[in-house]
C-alpha cells in the first residue's frame, strides 16, 4: 500500500478467491487501535483496515480540523474524503477484495466521513455504519453524488450524546431514506459512545447483510 495514512490491518484466517473487508474510521481524538475491538466476530473472515487520522489531536488523531461553528473545515474535510477513497480502491486492488462486500464503519468524525463516503464511492460500497455522526450539509449541496439505493446503512446515536445532537443522525436518516438507501436506525439511552446493545445491532447488521 502507498497510502499516506499509517493503518493497522488484520487479514482473514479463511482463505478463498475474493474476501470481504471492513474499513474503520475513528472519531476524533482516537487512532487505529480503538475501533478493531467491535469488529472481532469478523476477524477471521474479513479483511479489516483501521486507519488512522492524519492531524495531531491529543492524546490521539482526528481525520479532519472545524471551524469555529464546530463543522468541519471544507479544505481539509474534502482532502482527507480524496485520500480515503485512494485507500479503499488501492487496497480493493492490492488485495483483491470481494467487490460484493465492502464496508466502511466510522464513529463520530469517522461517522460524518463514513456517511460521505457512502454518496461519493456509488457502487464501491455495500453498506456503511455510522455510529453518533452526521452528514455535513456541504457534501448534500456541492458533492457529486452516485446512486445510494443498493446501499444498506446502519446508523445510531445516544440520546443523550453532549458532542453531537442525537437529531442530526435523524436527519442522516431521512436523507439517505429519500435517496433510496435501505437505512437501519437506532437510538440509545446514552450519550456519545457505543453501548453494548449498540455493538449487537451493528453486528447483527453487518451479518445480515
């Protein structure tokens, strides 16, 4: 892999032609190390990739910087989406992955990039989860756009999450729906986190399809 991006892979003790894979997207302030821990059901059979942000951002990494409204910043947020889709279809061709079964998860800033990408990679991506993020309303306005509708998507939100209002995932919610995605969502009695019962689902999602 050439990719800029310092990344932690693991691959699947089960061998066939062509092999699924999950890439993993943390929130802000993580690195590569936080996410593999709610995809271990998944090790032996997938490819998983955990990348890590490419800003400094105490104690870990972020993907991409906000402005003072706290949205991100346009520049950078539209470089790193560039960077991660080079890093998908470079490792889609390096590891001849099962183009039926790729699957980007990300939560919170991670989320908000998962959800991009799921509008700009069209028919590179099966399904995407996002765990307590958004879609930027610059990527609805100004993104070129591919067809969402074979796309299934999981997404949820702690009720009450103090970093991101738990609305701004509805609102994900009706505008993929209005796309034409097949939209699993889910809310919890938490805040800015995973709960268990949220690993369950996402798990049970990412089985079933």
């Amino acid at each position: 892999m050439k990719s800029p991006f310092t990344y932690k892979h693991t691959a699947p003790q089960i061998t066939a032609e062509k092999q699924p894979a999950i890439f993993l997207l943390h929130g802000m302030g993580s690195n590569e190390a936080d996410l593999p821990q709610l995809v271990t059901e998944f090790e032996k059979t997938h490819h998983i990739f955990s990348l890590r942000g490419p800003i400094v951002f105490k104690p870990g990494y972020a993907f991409f910087t906000t402005d003072a409204e706290d949205k991100p910043d346009h520049d950078i947020f539209d470089k790193v989406v560039t960077y991660i889709q080079s890093f998908i279809d470079e490792a889609i061709e390096e590891f001849d992955l099962n183009l039926e079964h790729i699957y980007v998860l990300g939560f919170s800033q991670g989320a908000v990039l998962a959800q991009t990408l799921a509008l700009t990679m069209g028919g590179v991506l099966s399904g995407v989860v996002a765990l307590s993020g958004y879609l930027p309303d610059f990527v609805k306005d100004e993104y070129r756009k591919h067809p969402v509708a074979h796309l299934n998507i999981f997404i949820s939100h702690g009720d009450y999450d103090y970093v991101i209002p738990s609305q701004l995932s509805l609102e994900s919610k009706n505008y993929f729906e209005a796309q034409g995605a097949n939209v699993v969502f889910k809310t919890y009695k938490d805040g800015h986190g995973v709960t268990q019962e949220n690993l369950r689902d996402l798990i049970v999602f990412l089985k079933e399809n």
